[in-house]
C-alpha cells in the first residue's frame, strides 16, 4: 500500500468516525427512528420515546429531525451485512415516503 492509499484510508476512516459522533445517535436509533417515521409517528413523539427508553441517550431532538428526513449516513462497518441492507432499504423508504407527502400537499393546494 503506497502513501498516497494510506492516506485516502486514514482520511476516510477519520470523516466516519466524525460524521458518527456529530450524529449523536446509535445505528439502532436510526433504524429506530425510520421505522417511526414510516410508521407516521411526529419527531417529537420518537424523540420522547428514545429518551424515555434509554435515559443515558445522547440524542437530541434536532437529530432526530435530521434523521428523521432519511438524511442520516449510517456506516456499513457500524453493523452486520444483513442489518446494513435493511438500514439502506428503510432510508429509501424514508426518502420515498417525504416525496410522497409533498406530492400530496402539492396535489391538494393545486385542488383548493
């Protein structure tokens, strides 16, 4: 492996781990909070919900808000193959499903 590898290895391996803690929430919190927010659940209830369940959460309730809009890197190196691929499946759902509601809002304004 020459440097200019090594470089682009420790470069990637440092903006993950930044991105990760930036996040303030586990791999779990956003899988969590993707199948609420398809579920139809308001951010402020998951964030409660998280809150209540594990006290010791570094969560804040403005993440939630970020992740919430499927806008959320979760790291294949953070979890399982088979955990992985169904992180990348609900984020597409998650991103399908804020289409969908301005789609619907748009769809309505244009009716009234």
């Amino acid at each position: 492996m020459n440097n200019q590898q090594k470089y682009i290895e420790i470069k990637q391996k440092r903006r993950q781990s930044k991105k990760t803690e930036k996040r303030n929430a586990s791999y779990q919190e956003v899988i969590y909070i993707f199948e609420k927010v398809l579920e139809g659940w308001k951010t402020i209830r998951i964030y409660n919900t998280i809150i209540q369940n594990d006290p010791s959460s570094t969560i804040l309730k403005k993440n939630v808000e970020n992740i919430a809009t499927g806008n959320s890197k979760v790291y294949e190196t953070e979890l399982s193959s088979e955990e992985f691929e169904k992180y990348k499946l609900l984020r597409e759902k998650v991103y399908q499903y804020h289409i969908d509601i301005k789609l619907i809002k748009k769809e309505i304004k244009n009716n009234l």
